[in-house]
C-alpha cells in the first residue's frame, strides 16, 4: 500500500493540499503579487514533500531483509569467478601399455564417462595410433565443469583396472572454437601431463592466453633466458620414517609478463634443438651458484640435467664448473633419468665416471624397471622410483614385486632409494616395509606449481 499509516496521510496529504488552500486564500484577498509569493512557497514546500517522500521509500527498500552468503558456503568456482564457460570437452588419452580387449575397454569406458557426464547421446571414444584415445564430450553444465579432471581420472581407471598408467590432456573448448587449435592444445596438454610426476590429467581452456602459449616460440624461450627472467624453486625430499628433510631439488621456472611461472618441462616441449636445452642447464647452473653460494642451510641439492648437456662433453664441463663453485662439491647431486642412461649407457658410462671421480654425486631417477645390471647400478649413490610404479604398489601385485626386485638389487649395490609421487598412508607403508628411505609427494606436501594459475582458469 502506497501510505502505510495515518501519518503519512497528514504529511503528504493534508499538508500540501492546505498549503494551496491558504495561497489562493490570500492571492483573493491580498492582491496578486502576494498570492504569488504564497504560491511560490506553496509550492516549494511541495516539491520538499515529494522528495522526502522519494526517499523515505528508497530507504525502506535498503532497509529489506538480504539473503546473507556465508563465508563457509561460498565455492571458488569457474562460474563464481565470472569467467565464460567453456562447455564442451576434447581430451588425448595416452595409455602406457597396449589392451587386449581394447573394444572391450572402448565401450565400457564410454559407459563410465556416459554415467559420470550424464550426457549419454553426446560422448564418445575413439581409437588413434601408439596407444591413444580421442574423447569428446558436449554440452556440460556447470556443475561438473569444475570436476572434470576427476571424473575423467576416474572414469579410466575404472575401465582400465590395475595395473595400466595412463596420461591425459584435455581441452575446453565452445562450440566455434578452431578445431586445430583444439586438437593442438590438447596435445600441448597431454605433453604437460607425460612429463608431470604428480598428474595424470592436465586442462587447458581454449582461449587467447592458452593459444599465446601454444605459439610460443623457442626464440622467445632463449630471450626470456638471456634477460635472466627466472627463478629455482626448491621441491623437499622427506624421510619416510618421520618429518626431516632429507635433501631439495631444483626447479626452474621461467617468468613470462603474461603467462606468469612456466615449467622447464613445459619448455622442452618447444626444444628442436640440443643447444636450447643446454642452455637451459647452464641458466640452471648459475642461478643455483647465485642462490646457494651463501646459503648453508640447505645441505644437499638435486639437479637434473638433460640428456644433450649429457652427451656433449665441452658443455657438461662448462656446466659442472660453475656447480663446483659450491663448496663442498658433494652438496651437489646430478641425477639422469633412466630412460636417458639405457639410450645412451656406451656414450654415458665413462662421462658418468669422470663426474663421480669429480667429487659429485650420481643419482637415477624416474625408475621404474629392474633391468639395470648391477654394475650400472654402482655408478649412482642413490635411484628415485618414478611415479607410474609408486601409484601401484598397494594395489598391483605386479608393480609391488618390481619394487622388491629393485629394492633388493639396490640393497646389495649398497644404493638408496627414494620414491616420488606417494599420495597415500598405504603406499608409505608398502614403502616403509622395503626399506625405501625417503619420498616427494602430496602425502607430504602439495608440489610446486608446475604450471601457471591460468591453465586451471
């Protein structure tokens, strides 16, 4: 109701009205020139009235009962950040072994992905070469857009059972995106997840930074290096027996003015050529002298070199000399990943050697085999087992006898072993019982970022 009291009808009302009554009252009986002046004021006064009367209603519309948001209520996500939804999903599954019953697996992953997307008349698998798959999804809502990579995990894990790493790279997309963009963000993705030790699923959205990134080119990388535009994060490798910190290792991230923190890894990605990725190691190298120099705290630190720095001796040298600038040389440790050491044993054998009788100390990472003869296996001081071969070892009979087979091998070599990518209190416990003595993973600590913020955007 437009007056809600008496009140009002005495104020806006009889007021007003009386206010005119008595003007023309006195314009009769006065003469003119005073009726005028009354009906000026008159009027005046009424146009008081109304504003009071404008604002009096704006402020019993203020003062209305809001829905109050709790804080405790309030989720981070895409849609609550007022980002556009990207509402169609195009993912590169690349699986670590073949499948025997690979139609079989394709149609009850499609079940799986069918039920967990619910959009069964708009998903798909495909079948591509070297063990991929394609998938594509429509039309999401918003509610599942802030959990695809989970149920994607998930959905393939089911399929696959135990026993089958895999990785995958996805890409949001709307529906008039360029499709080649897509499919090359995808695999941009998938890069990122190969390498990453930690993620099996990595998401890039289809928009102009990702396609910035995508573009981006080794030219760019070198200059980044060149204006010194980087900088070493330090991961910790704990005790599996307790909470000490048994040594860091070394990361690099180069800083790009719009793309933010971007992963070596990712890097490589654009490296076609060997003296990219050496000059990579030596940016390594200097910033970790600059940054440890005066730095006593941290004892032992890990470095990981490429394979090209590797096999070219005048750089390993170039390399090595600037890392003996930290005293004692033995702080340094220089892991190769296994892959590199069984493509290149003849070339690496005897550099390995020299690097060793140098006063530095050796490492093998990403393990995930037993094939290594025993004499190899004596060059290093210690062997990170990679992250495919911890996930299973609670779960896969297999992968838990390879770990007995390489923690026995190791045992007798007299070599430690360190395991990356522990995410559970059973895993640790599997650990723990074949005497691995240190770990990396979420069940410690979250990673470092491995990518900037604006891939999960």
């Amino acid at each position: 109701m437009f007056f809600d009291s008496k009140k009002h009808i005495l104020k806006y009302v009889i007021w007003p009205a009386t206010s005119l009554l008595i003007a023309v009252y006195i314009s009769v009986m006065w003469g003119a020139t005073f009726g005028l002046l009354a009906v000026a004021i008159g009027l005046s006064c009424l146009l008081v009235i109304i504003s009071s009367l404008r604002y009096s209603r704006k402020a019993k519309l203020l003062h209305r009962k809001l829905p109050i948001v709790r804080k405790q209520d309030m989720k981070l996500t895409s849609s609550f950040l007022g980002i556009s939804h990207a509402n169609n999903v195009f993912a590169l599954v690349q699986l670590q072994e073949a499948l025997d019953n690979h139609d079989t697996f394709v149609s009850e992953l499609r079940v799986e992905l069918c039920n967990a997307f619910g959009n069964p008349n708009k998903c798909s698998v495909s079948t591509l070469q070297n063990k991929r798959l394609a998938i594509t999804i429509e039309s999401l809502s918003f509610a599942i857009a802030d959990s695809i990579s989970a149920r994607i995990e998930a959905c393939l894990s089911t399929a696959l059972g135990m026993g089958n790493e895999f990785s995958v790279g996805v890409c949001q997309y709307k529906v008039d995106s360029n499709q080649l963009l897509v499919y090359q963000l995808a695999e941009s993705a998938l890069a990122v997840a190969v390498a990453n030790a930690w993620h099996r699923v990595h998401i890039l959205p289809c928009s102009d930074t990702s396609k910035e990134l995508l573009e981006m080119t080794s030219v760019e990388v070198a200059e980044l290096l060149a204006q010194h535009r980087y900088l070493l994060l330090f991961q910790p490798v704990f005790s599996c027996r307790g909470e000490a910190i048994l040594h860091h290792e070394v990361l690099l991230r180069l800083r790009h003015k719009k793309l933010g923190l971007l992963n070596a890894k990712q890097f490589l990605m654009h490296a076609t050529e060997d003296e990219e990725c050496k000059r990579l190691d030596l940016c390594v190298a200097k910033q970790l002298v600059q940054t440890l120099r005066f730095e006593k705290s941290i004892e032992q630190i890990h470095v990981n070199l490429t394979l090209a720095s590797l096999l070219d001796k005048t750089h390993l040298m170039l390399v090595c000399k600037e890392l003996t600038k930290l005293q004692p040389v033995c702080r340094v440790v220089i892991e190769v990943s296994e892959v590199d050491f069984i493509s290149a044993r003849e070339s690496l054998l005897e550099l390995l050697e020299d690097l060793k009788q140098s006063g530095f100390i050796l490492f093998l990472d990403q393990v995930f085999s037993n094939e290594l003869a025993p004499s190899d296996l004596r060059l290093f001081s210690g062997i990170k087992l990679d992250t495919s071969l911890v996930k299973e070892i609670d779960s896969c009979i297999k992968a838990e006898e390879s770990l007995r087979q390489i923690a026995n091998m190791a045992g007798r070599c007299k070599v430690c072993v360190y395991a990356t990518g522990v995410e559970t209190q059973s895993q640790l416990s599997v650990l723990n019982q074949y005497g691995i003595v240190g770990a990396q993973g979420y069940f410690f600590c979250q990673p470092l970022s491995e990518m900037s913020s604006f891939c999960h955007v």
